[in-house]
C-alpha cells in the first residue's frame, strides 16, 4: 500500500519498539535512536539517523518535562531542539494530545504531523482502552460482567466501543449523553439511555465507568448512583470526572485509570501509532 | 415528562394519525383535521383547531405543492398560507427534510421547528429504514442474507444500523467510507472497510446497499462490484447515488427504495414525529 | 473435499435444481431426471441417469403421494419402485421428515440415507427458516421489530436461531422452555427466560413465534399472552402449536408458516441438500 | 417463587458464604457451620445446625480427602460420615462433579443431590469460567483481544460461551468440534469452523482455548497451531487437552486454568449455587 519510506524513530517506550517491528514486517526501513537499554539496534548519533531518514517518529508523549524527549529506554538525554534544527525537509510525527509549543521559526522546511490529535487516533486507542476497563473491571471485583448493571458516562469514542463489549457479555448497560441525538443513538444500539443531568435521579449500579473529562460524578451523584458495592473507573484524562476524595470518604472503591494502551497493551499501541502515521502518509498521496 | 399541551394536527397520512393515537396515549390532548376519509374524528374548521391547540403540527412532507398541505385523508384542499395566518403566538411544527421558505413578515411571533431536519429524526428513522432494506433484500432474492456477501456504501445513520444488523444476521459485511477516521470506526466495530473510491478495486458482492446521495456506482462501478445475480438497492434520495439506466442496461436488479419508514411501519415513523416534537419540547424547557 | 462422485437427481422442486447447480459449481458430475417443465437437459429415461450415477438423491418430500415422486416440473409420473428396483449397489438419498417405509426385501444391496432426518440438515434449515419469519413478521405489521416485545415460544433448532437474529434487531426477546438447563442457557445467551408452563402468567407479547410442535396455545394462554394487534406466527409443523380456531375468534392474526426454506429460499434450501449429502459422504470416507 | 426453607451450610470456601448471603437476601433461613475462621456466625454444633435444617449444603468440592469436609475457614475437621449420620429425613445438596461414593445403608431416609453434577450448574459456571478465560488472555498478552485469531478447541458449554464473547470483542474465532452437526451449530452461529481432527492442517492462531477433557494438543499439533508468541490457555479438567512439557520445550506459553469459577468470581460462584439448588427444590415442587 504505503510506498518505501525510510523511517527514524527516536525515543519513547515499547510502543516505539513496537512500531518499529510493525513498519519492519511490511517491510519499511527503519531506523532507531534512544533505545540502548532495551538492547536495540540504534544508529550511533541522532544525526545519522536523521540524515538516512525521510520521516522522523517522536514518541507519544513526545516531551516528558521541557525540550526533553520521553525516552525511558535512553542512557542519554535527548533535546527537541537538537532533532528540529536537523530535520530541514523531513516529516516529523509526534504525539501530544495536549499538543506543542515550537517556535515556528524553527520550523521552517519541516512538516510537523500531530498523531495523537487526530480522530483515528483516538477511535483506534478506545479499543485497547476499553479492553483495559473491561480487565480492571474484571480484575477489581468478585464477581462477573454479566448479570451486573453498568452505567458508560458518555458516547464519545471510548464509550462506544466499550457499551458494545459490555453489553455483549450480558450486562445490563445504560450509557448517558448530554444530546438528544445521541440518546437517539444510545436508544438506537439497544442500550438504556440516560440525560448525563439525570444520572443521580435512575439507579444505582454496580460499576460506572465514567469518559467524561469534566466533573460529573460530585458527591451527591456519587452517593445517589452507586451503593457500597460499587466500582467506579474514571478513563478521563486527568483531572477526570469524579471527584475523588468525596468517593473516598464515602467508602466507593475508584480507580482513576489512565493512558492505558501503552500500559496494557503496548504491542496494539505500537501498531496504532504505525497504522495513523500510515493513514497520513496515504491521505498526502492522494492530495498530491 | 412532558407537562400537558395541546397539540392540534394538520394534515398527512397515517403516520400522523398514529402520532396522534400515541400522544393520546401518553395523555396528551389532540385535535385533528384533514383526516375525515380515514373516518378519524376532526375539529369542523381549522380555525376551531388551531384555537384550541398550543402546538399545531403539519405532516412530512408538509407541502405536497406550492402552498398545499399534504393531506392524503382530506376532502378539501387545505393551505399553508392559511395556516400560518391563524397561528399567532403558537409553535409549529413541520416536516421538510429540504426545508420550506416561508416569508418572514407572516411568522412574527410564531416559533418554527422543522422536525425533519432535526438529527435524531435521522437517526431515529434510521431504523425503520434498515428493517425496511432488510425486508426487501430478503423479498427480492432466492436465498438468505446468511452468507452472503454485502457492501454497505456510506457510513451515516442508515449505514451505521443497517451494517449492525446485516452482520448480526451472519452477512459478510463491507462498509465504505471516504475519511480514514470513518474507516477506523468501521474497522473497530468489526466491519471489512473500504475506501468508496477503492470499491470498484475490491470484490463483487451479492448485495450493495447504497446510502450515498450522489453518483458512486456509475457504469464501471457497477461492472466491477456486481456479478450478475447480484441485488442493489438505493436508499439514497432522488437522484440516488446509481446510475439506474447503466444498471438496467447491464441487467442488474436494482431498486430505489424512497421514504421508507412511512410506507413500510407507518406506526412506528408516526411515534418517531412524536419523539422528535417531544425532544424538541423538552429542550425548549430546559433552557427556559 | 469431496471426491469425484457421479450424482443423479430425480425428481423435486428449484431446490433440486439449485443443489445440482452448486454442485457442478463444486466440478461434480450431475445427471437430472424430472426436470423438462423447467427446461433442465435431463437423461432420457431414468434407467439411463441411474445407470450413470453413483448416488441417487431424491427430494423433500420425495412422495407427494404413495408410490409417486413429488415432481412437480416432471410431465410423466415417476415411480418410487421403479427407481428401487434399478438402484443395485447405489447409494440413495432421500428426504422425508418423517420417515418413509420401504420394503426391506427390495433395499437388498442399496444404501439409503434419509438427509431429512439429520440434526444437521434441520440446524442448517433453521437460518432459513428463521429468515423467512422475519420476513413475515416485518411484512405483516406496520410496526418495527425493534422496540417490540417477542416471545420464541421453545429452544430448538429454529428458537435459538431466530431469538438471536430478533435480539440482535433490538427486540425485548423472551425464550420459553421446559427444563431447567435449557432455562439456564436462555440466560446465559441475555434473553428473559420463562418456563413453558408459565407463559400465560408472564407477559401480553407483540409478536409470539411458536416453535413448539404441539399445543401450547390453547385459548386461555392466546387470551393472556396477547394483545389485540399481537402477532402469531406458528413455524411448528402441522398440527403446530397453536389452536386456531380459537385465535380467528379471538381476532389474534394468526400465521401457520410451513416448509418456509423451500419457499423463501429455494436456493439456500438447495445448498443445503447439497451440504448435507457431502457431510454423509464425508463422514463415510473418514469411517472407511 | 421458593418458599421458606431452612437451610443448613457445612464447609466450604466463600462461594458458601456468598450462597448463605444471597440466600439471606432472599428472605430464606440460613445456619453455618465451619467458617469460624472467617468471623461467621456459626451453630456451636453440627447437630444443632442440622436439628434446624431442612436442607443440609456441603461445598464443592465436599471432600477434600477421604471422609473430610473441605473446609478451609473451619478450625476443626469435619467427617462427612458424621453428617450423614445426623442427617435422616433431611435433603443433602453437595456438589463433586467427579461423584462421591457413600455406602448407601447410611442413606435410607435421606435424599441425596449432587448439585455439581446437573447440568444448569455446568451451563451456569460457563459464564464465570469464560469470563475468567478472558481476563487470563487480557492479562498475559501484550495485545488486545481485538484482531488475534483464536480457536475456541471444543464446543460445550464453555466453548459456546467463550466463542460468543470473543468474537463480540472483535477477534477472529475458530471453533472446533469432531461432529457435522456440532459444525453446522458453529456455521450457523458465525464463526469459523473445523473438524477437531484438522486443527494441525489450518492455520495458527495468536491464542488457543481448548475445552475439551483429552489430550488433543500433543507435539505435533501445537506446532502446527500456535507461534512463538501464541498462549495456550487449557480449561479442561485434569490432565486438560494439552501435552504441557512439550509445550514448554517448544516455549510456548500455556496455563492450564482450572476451577476458575471458585477463583475469580465467588460471588458469582456462590450464587449459582444457590440458583442450582433452588432449581432442584423447585423441580420437587412441580414433581410432587
């Protein structure tokens, strides 16, 4: 599909690795820095690799405190700045979904390619993701998936992919959404349904699993939606949606669960970062 | 949920007389007129009914030509201009999924709400839709939708549950869309995907399910996505998105299904109107 | 898979027809007898298809009456002796439900397989079937399945086929059955569960599909099982399960639908005559 | 549904103790004996317990040796013979799936039910072992679920459960069984089928399941079937269906996962058997 490119990868965790070999079995040329402690194959500099590049692979998070790349298999540090003064007329991909600050005059002759602010991006991760919530789910209690009653707090990407999975082991699943149209939708796909300001006047359930990145699940929701049994798992991204010391006081096991591709399943993290950076490759071949 | 009004109906065939028999099952009061050939009990002008009404709701397709209501149940020709005279300070409701212009000056205070063009109508009668799809794939061929090879072009409302319930039924489902975030969700949900500008490139199927509403499968499409037993069916609005005379020409059963909600489960296309005013009016309230 | 084998097809409807085309689909050799009223080349005479032939398959129901293939696309009448006593060291298929009765004396050197008796021709039929009533179901009412209340009255074959499909279209699907185990499954599987006995005590359904081949739905169970526009569809085989004369009186809708693979699907029916012969074939090669 | 019964609880781990509660919430009357290690309320006899009880329940399994009550959070041994002694005019409910021998002159006058044995209880437990297969299979792998190929070995109870679930999380299911009609169930229900016997001449699969009681997996088959990076998880009873040193010289990676209800889920555990022994008392009441 994807024609021959030559990639560099630099930086990052397994995930990195793990697309590297993904891009290797389609047989793409791949090059590596930032991996000698992971027993890696890496070019000696980060200028030779840059230099037998076409396209750059920053890791995600990219940065993991100011200019310095995340890069916990490195013995040496690794500056941003270093790779963008080298990269003139190379593709530079990272990943920030919070996104970036570079000083555009720096820029200049490089195009600089956002992954993780792209919508596949965050449709491909729900499948990881809500594979994990149903794991910790699974693992955090005594009992099983089916026969329990599960609120999904949202319908944005993860909420709906993770309805389905509950929902075909047998849960008795309500989901909550703020639109009309997309209780439509929740209706549509066979689940219960619920305005997300009508939660603490339904019912109580045995897991709710909130994907909303806002405060939804204050004390009184709290008290009003589960009971002492209950779990909760916040797969909001910080400062997620439940406030946390009230279920605390209030005795409500909660896990605030969080970027949980790369933990649990760095292999399919790996081959997502892979596929979308494909995915944009693809899309400039057509425009072209 | 909904506080008591009182709704006066105008016009429409029996999807507004099921509107009609649902609300008052839900306890709201109705008045009707333009239904005495189904022998349904109305106001004896339509000043009688508007007076006494609240909210006055017209039919989809609300005009049936310039001015006239369509009213398939009426003795006598009723007018929109008319309507509109009588409804000051009322809120009106109607359906045209193209929209209706309407002059300015004669609807100072009355509030306008075209149902039909409202998001969860869509969705909502998405369903009846793909029951209806389904109906006819199953009528118009000598085998089962179990095991056979279908393509689904478009991943709106109508593509989203048709595949859904396609593939439930043991189909080999293939879904098209043209941005890769669609493909993504597509391929999440456990679909075969394909680019719509790759479908002429990828395999013939049974059945093609169109919901494009533009020109996808022209002559050479045609040719290589069909063999000849194969079955499509157009559910996109006129003009559709097959070239019907290439199809007829090449001897490929092709039908183009319009409207289907209302002439395959007028009932339940009658309590979506319903759901939608009442959306609509739930909303109103929470702003309020 | 199969080997070469030599079929000859006597007798039967389209799904003769359809069984030999998939068959020489599959580069099997079939001659055909029976057939001239639909334009098929058959031998001349049925001492020459026998002769030629090393499995004979006859069709469902292979007696219309005693004696006579059911040959409806046949101008002359053929005799089920006549093709006994030709059919020395033949294999020969037939298909009656029922069962047939053969004089043993005349079965000397001949090895007959009753395809109709299988569990796998009935499991296979089931999809079928259970396509057909909905099909049924969907034209019969101006209503969607979705959102409606469903009983699938017994847990066979075709109960567990069709109370997925209903489940999977957003039915409130209800499975009846007498033992516990079967209960315990129909749970498992997310469906409400009532014991057989229990049905009139439970529920007014939509739609009841009756799977059970004896009386179930006497008068009393009709009246409280039902609503005035409730469906009944009875897939059970005659005298079904249903008493009809009480229905008609009540005003239930009542539909005895029988033998609907061959009339909805007759090209699914044939295919799966055809897999069915393979599967005895295949099992008789694996017990050599 | 159940009336009051007095039931009488010997031993046992916690699905006992989660069996008493769920009894207890139903409004039944409940003794305990043997969980004095785990703060429970216990009789200060056996005699008494069994003086005030209509049924007496022993675990599963009963016994953990010859004559001994398995008993974890008991300070003292319990016999069975002791029970059995006290317990005339009494009903035993026990559960040891493998059977029990007891000398039957000690049993006149007591009606004796192995719970363990029915099968409701083997469907039942279906759920909670699948449920756990899959949060093994989450667990030990780097990958979601969604994509890898696996073979469900085996179609019973557990293997039409699990094979459900899988393929609902989007995996690519095999499912395997030895007869045609066990193959036309699997076709029917989507998945992909094969004769156990050509499990060696398919393909391989990312994760094997294998369900069924007998060494299915020797050398030679897990060659053919998995790769370096595939996990075998064996759900059968000991010896389970897998050759495990030469899965270990092969290095792959294989957990034999038994009793995994008990385990993972006792609360689950506990309530099925409940529910299992309501059945049999309900079965009673309908008998008599």
């Amino acid at each position: 599909m994807i024609e021959n490119y030559k990639f560099g990868i630099i930086g990052g965790d397994s995930r990195q690795i793990f697309c590297a070999k993904s891009m290797i079995s389609n047989n793409q040329k791949v090059n590596m820095f930032g991996f000698d402690k992971a027993d890696i194959k890496c070019t000696n500099t980060i200028n030779e690799l840059i230099e037998t590049s076409k396209c750059i692979i920053l890791p995600v998070p990219t940065i993991s405190e100011d200019n310095i790349i995340y890069s916990p298999f490195s013995s040496k540090v690794i500056y941003l700045d270093e790779i963008i003064k080298l990269s003139k007329d190379k593709k530079i991909f990272y990943g920030m979904p919070s996104g970036i600050n570079i000083n555009d005059d720096k820029l200049k002759n490089i195009k600089l390619y956002n992954y993780a602010q792209r919508e596949d991006f965050s449709i491909l991760n729900a499948i990881p993701t809500s594979e994990a919530a149903i794991q910790i789910a699974l693992t955090e209690r005594n009992e099983t998936l089916y026969g329990c009653k599960c609120l999904v707090a949202g319908f944005g990407h993860i909420g709906k992919i993770l309805a389905r999975i509950l929902k075909s082991m047998g849960t008795d699943v309500t989901v909550s959404a703020r639109k009309s149209k997309d209780i439509a939708w929740i209706n549509s796909l066979n689940y219960r349904s619920v305005y997300t300001y009508d939660i603490p006047d339904k019912q109580k359930y045995d897991i709710v699993f909130n994907t909303i990145p806002y405060l939804i699940f204050n004390k009184d929701v709290i008290v009003k939606s589960t009971h002492e049994n209950s779990l909760v798992i916040d797969l909001a991204s910080k400062p997620g949606g439940v406030d946390f010391s009230s279920a605390k006081e209030l005795g409500i096991k909660t896990i605030h669960a969080l970027a949980l591709p790369g933990k649990y399943f760095p292999k399919t993290a790996g081959e997502i970062i892979k596929n979308v950076i494909y995915n944009i490759l693809k899309e400039e071949e057509n425009d072209e």
